[in-house]
C-alpha cells in the first residue's frame, strides 16, 4: 500500500511504501523455454495464449467476485497471480497453479511456477513528478508519450511479485515444476503430494502432473480449463521433450523426478 506516514524526505511526492500486516498469496508462472521456442514461432505463442486464456477463464468463471477477486499482471512471457486477501491455508493458490499448468500442456507448451506470499500495491503515486503531470493530462494510467513513441508502465510491485520470482529463480531444479518453500509446505493440503527439493531442503516441489483436490475439481468445473488427466499430461509431456530442440538432460531428469512420471523420459542434451 502507499502511505505518506515515515514519507522519504528524498521523495518529491511524500509517499512511502509500507507492508501490507498480512501478506497476500502469488503466484509467479512463466513459459519454459520462450525464448528459444520464439525462435520457431507460433508453439511460443501458442504457449502464451493458453496461459493468458487460463487467467481469464479462472478470473472471470470461477473468482470473479469481490470475495475471492484475483490480481494478474503480466511480465514478458509471464504472470504474477495474486490473491486480494491474505489465506492462512494455501490450497487455492496451488491449485489455480496446477490447473493453469495443465491447460499450458494442452497448447504443446509447458509452463513453470512458483506460489509465495508478500505485498502488492499501487505505487503509481511515486513516480516523478513529470511521468504523474503527462499520466494526468493522457487520463491514462500506464502509458505516457516518449515524443511519438510511448512508454509503458505498470502501476503495481510489492514483494507479492519479488518473492514469488525469486523463488522460481533461486530453484537449481530445471523443468516444469511448481516450488513452494518447504517452510510453507504444510499449508497445503496433504493430499497434495509434494517432494522435498534433494538439492536444496528449503523447497519444496508440488506434482502438478497427479495433484488433486476439490479446489482443483472446482476449478475445471468451473472454468473449463486444466481438466487433463495425468496420463495425458505425461503424453503431452514426452512429447514435447520429443520436439526439436530437444531440451536438456538436466531438465528432463527436473520434470521427470518432480513430476512423479510413470515412465522416466528419455534424451535429452548434456547442455543448455
């Protein structure tokens, strides 16, 4: 949120930024390999656009109303999910993760992501004095004129967004998997599966491949999307590691182990 209590003396508009006293969920999801899959064209967008459909879907079919509201925003080829509310149980996060997951697998794509927890707010109010000036005069509220070409802004940050991509970040596990910190592990249900990272005890990964819940079932009901059963998951799965470029073998041996497959994949390059 954006306070003018404690206010910087260095900061023109008086405001000050101040954490929220109970942090919302997010959720980080991005593309796995976007940038080479652009490359060859459409299966990155094709990526994309299952992601941003799968929002749209959950946000406006499933979580449309004030009490259980969404955030999204989005970041290249990535999303920064968050929740209106701080949720002591974390339950709803995984599984609109593992539902979104599942719907980027049935455009040929494969998605990662990462739930955490932190503030998000509008710090528009912070932004200098001539940036808030042309804003005003545009009646806009995130593109401001650069002479004939345009800047565009996002408004909201917070640790909601930081915390969330640091933690998918700092994961040495390659592949499509979900990461939560282990230390938050038991606020999700135990039905869940879940496996402690063997490189790093402090994450955690969550099978989204054969997670299941009435989160989850309310979720496809719902919206229509993520509705995937696991064996065409892992069908859809081996197929892409079977595409070209084939990708590397420390990310089959992630996706694999983390995603509890039946049946180990093969290949892969000994490089990224």
């Amino acid at each position: 949120m954006i306070s003018n209590s404690g206010a910087d003396p260095g900061n023109e508009t008086g405001a000050s930024l101040s954490v929220e006293a109970h942090p919302r969920w997010s959720i980080w999801i991005d593309i796995e390999g976007f940038s080479k899959l652009w490359v060859d064209g459409g299966l990155a967008l094709a990526g994309l656009r299952a992601l941003m459909s799968g929002i749209y879907a959950i946000g406006n079919k499933v979580y449309a109303n004030d009490s259980d509201r969404l955030f999204a925003h989005q970041f290249g080829d990535g999303f920064v999910i968050v929740g209106d509310f701080h949720e002591e149980a974390l339950d709803r996060c995984v599984a609109i993760a593992v539902a979104l997951m599942r719907h980027v697998a049935t455009s040929g794509c494969l998605a990662r992501a990462a739930v955490a927890e932190g503030d998000f707010a509008d710090y528009s109010g912070c932004w200098p004095k001539e940036i808030r000036k042309e804003i005003a005069n545009l009646q806009s509220d995130d593109t401001v004129a650069l002479g004939s070409g345009i800047m565009t802004l996002l408004p909201v940050m917070g640790t909601a967004l930081i915390n969330a991509n640091k933690l998918d970040s700092g994961n040495c596990i390659k592949g499509a998997v979900l990461t939560i910190a282990s230390k938050d592990a038991g606020r999700i249900a135990a039905g869940l599966p879940r496996r402690v990272s063997a490189a790093n005890s402090r994450l955690t990964m969550i099978d989204w491949v054969h997670a299941s819940s009435r989160i989850i079932d309310e979720i496809v009901a719902q919206s229509g999307i993520g509705g995937m059963p696991p064996a065409d998951i892992e069908t859809a799965i081996t197929r892409y590691v079977g595409r070209t470029p084939t990708p590397p073998s420390a990310w089959i041996a992630g996706t694999s182990e983390y995603g509890s497959l039946s049946e180990p994949l093969a290949g892969g390059r000994d490089t990224v």
